[in-house]
C-alpha cells in the first residue's frame, strides 16, 4: 500500500540583480524592482511643486521588471550602438552617461534597446529589453518613499538644497558642473539605482504611450526643485536632443 502525498510547486523569487555581459565583456547590471502599490506625482502642498508634475494618485505597478543599476553609461551605449554622441566624451571617462541621445536612437532598427534584445536572445537569457514606462520610473525612483526626493527628504532649497546633495549631480546655484559626472558615484536609492535624480535626464514612456515620451530625473544642468521624484517634462519624439538627455534601460521577465 502506497500513500498519496500532495506536492505544491512554490516559484522561487526572482534574483535581486542580474548582470547582462555585453559583446565586450562590457556588464549592464539590472537590479529587481518587485510589484507593488505606491503614491504617483506631487501633492498640492509639496513644495517646490510644478505644472507638469501629476497630481498624487494610488498607482499599481502589476508586475515586476529589472531596471538598470545605473544610467547607460557611453561605454555600454557605444557597445550595443557603435556611437557616442556625447559632447563629455571628450574627457575621455567612458563611464559618464550617454548623452544627446534622441529618441531614434533608441527606438528602431540597429538602436540601442533593439541591440540589447538581440544580446539577451544570443545569450539565452528570458527577458525584453524596453524602455520604463514614467509609473514605472517613479515607482523604481521613489523605492518605497513618497517624499521629494528618495532619501526620504523633502525640497527645502530650489536652487541648492542640501539633502540632495548626497543624492545627485545638478546645478547647485551657480556651481554648474561642466559635464554629467561618472554614474554610481552618488548614494543610491533603498533599491540599489544610482542617479534616480539628476546628472541626466532619462527618456520614458508618457502615460499617454509610447508616442508621447517624457523625460524624467531632472539633470547636471537644472536646478534642485527639478530633481524631485515626481518631476517630469513633456517632450515629443522630434525633440532635439541635448548633453543633458541620456537613458535607462528595463528588461521584462517573458512569460513562462
């Protein structure tokens, strides 16, 4: 005589960072970003608050996804693209994020979230690369906050604010920087992102869709009420690129 045993299948968590090896050997680290529940935009009372933020809603995350460590650095975009439009590419520091990057260069044939996909395919890996929709954005960047900035600090100075300081490279008053700084050197956010606020800002999916992108961050080149978390600019995809507009990756688990 045998006895029936019932079995259940438990689904293991998904690995907190994974680590994508370019055709160089060049990593593009992706850390998990679980799904969740959180507080999208500004309130009427944030100080600092700006026209185009939205206002504060409950926004459900449905499923998770990795995001990239860090903004894409010249290195990794000159890998999957073969070009670096950067103006700081000239200082010869390769792990400054990318910049004047346009839309185009991200969408298409032979543009950079195209060349990643076909990485992910040679190496067998199960994801697709893409761009964060904006709720996805703000949802990494806040990492379980619902203040100003992901410290869990608020705005206090627009133009030089101290907290913010430990947390990003932006235009401090009239200290500019000359160029975005070298990504990761920062402190990250309670879910391991460098460079949520400033150094550049970050191309994203409106939540009008993919027609109506929005840059998101803030940049080296604005000031701190800018870089708040639920900071946002409206742009078409004709918009002329500058050497504060750079981007991030995010790759989504395929389904099983």
């Amino acid at each position: 005589d045998t006895d029936a045993v019932a079995l259940t299948m438990k689904r293991l968590p998904p690995p907190a960072e994974i680590v994508v090896t370019l055709a160089d050997g060049t990593p593009m680290k992706f850390r998990w970003i679980p799904a969740g529940v959180f507080q999208a935009g500004s309130p009427p009372e944030e100080h600092g608050r700006q026209r185009n933020d939205l206002p504060r809603a409950k926004t459900e995350i449905a499923k998770g996804f990795y995001l990239a460590e860090t903004e894409t650095t010249q290195r990794q975009h000159r890998v999957l693209t073969g070009r670096n439009p950067s103006t700081s590419r000239a200082l010869g520091d390769d792990t400054r994020p990318v910049e004047q990057v346009a839309w185009r260069d991200l969408m298409g044939a032979g543009a950079a979230i195209e060349r990643l996909n076909e990485t992910l395919r040679k190496l067998g890996l199960p994801y697709q690369a893409d761009l964060p929709a904006e709720m996805e954005w703000e949802y990494a960047a806040r990492a379980g906050t619902e203040s100003a900035f992901n410290d869990g600090s608020n705005l206090t100075n627009e133009r030089d604010d101290a907290a913010l300081n430990a947390l990003a490279v932006y235009a401090r008053g009239s200290a500019m920087p000359d160029a975005p700084s070298p990504v990761a050197k920062r402190k990250p956010n309670a879910w391991g992102l460098y460079d949520m606020h400033g150094n550049v800002a970050e191309w994203t999916y409106g939540v009008r869709g993919k027609r109506e992108p929005v840059l998101r961050g803030g940049s080296w080149k604005v000031s701190a009420v800018h870089c708040r978390a639920a900071s946002r600019v409206e742009v078409t995809t004709e918009t002329r690129p500058t050497d504060a507009m750079g981007y991030r990756l995010l790759l989504r688990p395929l389904e099983d």
